[in-house]
C-alpha cells in the first residue's frame, strides 16, 4: 500500500484552510455552549456567617432563624443553598410577606426554606448545558435548573409546580463557596408543590 505524499504547497493550502475554518467556528462553538458563571468567592467560614456578611440576605437570615434552621445549616456538610436576596421576599405580597413572619406558619416556612436546599454541593461547572432535576432538602419534592429559552446565557431555578403556580428564578451573579456548602443567588422565592400560599395565615 502507497502512502499519499503531499506537496509542501498543498501541505500549506490544507493549513490555511484549517485556521480560517477554526476563526469562524470557535466563536460560534463558545456561544452555542456558554455556560453560566457566576463569580464565586472561597470564604473559610459556614455558610450561615457568610450569609451574615452579605446584606442582601439579611430578611433570609431572619426567616432562616425564626424557622429554627440556624444550627442545622451551620451543622450541615456539603449541601447547597439557592439564596432569595432581600428584593425576592420585597416582591412579595405584604400580605404573604408578613406572613412568613407569623409563629403560626412556622412549619410552612420551614418548608419553604428546606426547598431551597439541595444535599450535596453544586458548582458551577454543575450546573446544566440544558436541564438539571434536583432533589431537595423538603422530602419528595424536587426543582429544575435549565437555561432561559429567551436568553441562554441566563440560568433559571424552577420550582416544581405547573401553570401559573410555575416560578423561574433568575440566578444572579453572585456566588460563595463555604466550608460547609456552596451560595447561589436567586431573584425570586421558589414555592414547593406541595405547599399552597393559600396555608399561609
């Protein structure tokens, strides 16, 4: 069997013809798989001191102490948090949102919060090309990460409820690694299923 030999001018034809090829695809390849990444900060503490430190938390910290999940956050090893910033309870209703307030709903707060929390740690290299199902801390309930079909280079968290009770939460950029767990921040409250606004008195 003959090798095919090639001419030094046709070894360079085949050269350029490679490089304008790849000067054209990259850009277009890098767009089509952008990914989301936010800009994540290393913090040698747990996760509930580093909320602290943030003052765009500080209504999650209250709800997160009137739940009673202080400790168990401080405690707990190697989960995630998507973070409601303070202007995501603000969007509220202020009938719903002194309700989180109130002793009586304490158990439906709870539940709330644990939704926002997955056991195991997400980076950001984790999170979807397309679509990502998540279980989370509030048994038997799960939430959905994908991108926005409007804008892919916005990533979405989606509760797990249908129709008009459906809620996409915007990540922000926003983004802490802790000892303990791992911060991202969501622009809006993800309410579960299997918990109904309509509980809250």
């Amino acid at each position: 069997m003959t090798k095919q030999r090639y001419s030094p001018i046709s070894l360079i034809f085949i050269v350029l013809i490679l490089l304008i090829h790849f000067s054209f695809a990259s850009p277009l390849a890098f767009s089509r798989n952008r990914r989301f990444n936010p800009s994540t900060q290393r913090i040698e503490t747990n996760m509930v001191d580093v909320l602290a430190t943030d003052e765009n938390f500080t209504i999650l910290l209250q709800l997160i102490d009137k739940a009673g999940l202080f400790n168990s956050l401080k405690e707990a090893n190697d989960i995630t948090i998507f973070a409601p910033n303070n202007d995501a309870f603000k969007n509220l209703s202020k009938k719903t949102f002194e309700a989180l307030f109130n002793p009586e709903n304490r158990s439906i707060l709870a539940a709330i919060l644990t939704y926002h929390l997955v056991p195991y740690r997400i980076t950001w290299r984790d999170l979807p090309g397309s679509k990502l199902t998540l279980k989370t801390l509030l048994s038997g309930s799960t939430m959905f990460l994908m991108k926005s079909k409007e804008d892919p280079k916005v990533l979405l968290a989606i509760n797990d409820a249908p129709g008009l009770s459906e809620i996409n939460a915007e990540f922000l950029r926003d983004a802490y690694e802790t000892i303990n767990g791992n911060i991202y921040t969501i622009d809006s409250v993800l309410i579960p299923w299997k918990v109904r606004w309509s509980q809250l008195q």
